[in-house]
C-alpha cells in the first residue's frame, strides 16, 4: 500500500496518549511513525498498524502484528528518482508482504533498527 505525502516520527509519549485504549496493560510505545493518515506503532509487544479508510478518515482499521510473527522483512531506500523508501513486513501464514511506503521526513535506517530490536528478540 503506497501512500504519499510526509511521512514523520512522533514522540512516543504522544503516541502511548493518543492509543491507549488499544495498548495492553503495560505495554509501551518505543516509536510511531504518521504516515499521512496511517499511523504505525512499535510496542514493547507487537506492531500496531492502524489504517485509516475512506475520504473522512473516520473509518480505522487496526492491525496487531506480535513480532514472533514476522518471518522477515526488507527495507528499500529511496533512490535518485524513486524519493521514496518502503518497509515490507512478510506474516507467517501469509504469502504477501504488508508494504509502507516512506518519504524522505523518516529515516528508513532508522525503522529498520527498531524492528530488528523487537524482532531478533
């Protein structure tokens, strides 16, 4: 799923605010990044992808990834023409890869560290 536009970080603090009703009891937002209108979080215990939908944005849809689900993933960074860099996260039990595409306002360096933080744990 290609989006478009400035990606950015968001203070996580913020994040753990602003979702809390979808975090679990003591669970911690490492990181988030706004994605124009999607938002996605690195929890101490799971990727959190929230989707917003339609042209209001009122329709959200969330998805939770525990990081012993992901059997891989790859980074692609932005080019001399392509400015964009994507992340491709592949499930287990599922052939196709979830893609996000970010703009050159995050650091795709950086999203790779975090997951594989959470991920080789």
């Amino acid at each position: 799923m290609a989006l478009f536009g400035n990606a950015h970080t968001v203070d996580p603090q913020s994040a753990q605010q602003d979702y809390a009703r979808l975090l679990g009891h003591g669970e911690q937002v490492h990181a988030a990044f706004l994605l124009i209108r999607d938002t996605i979080l690195f929890t101490d215990r799971r990727l959190i992808l929230i989707d917003k939908q339609g042209i209001t944005g009122k329709k959200t849809e969330y998805h939770s990834v525990p990081y012993r689900s992901i059997t891989h993933f790859a980074v692609e960074t932005a080019g001399t023409f392509d400015l964009d860099a994507e992340l491709k996260i592949w499930i287990s039990g599922s052939q196709l890869p979830i893609q996000k595409t970010f703009t050159k306002g995050v650091d795709i360096y950086e999203v790779q560290a975090i997951l594989t933080q959470f991920v080789a744990r």
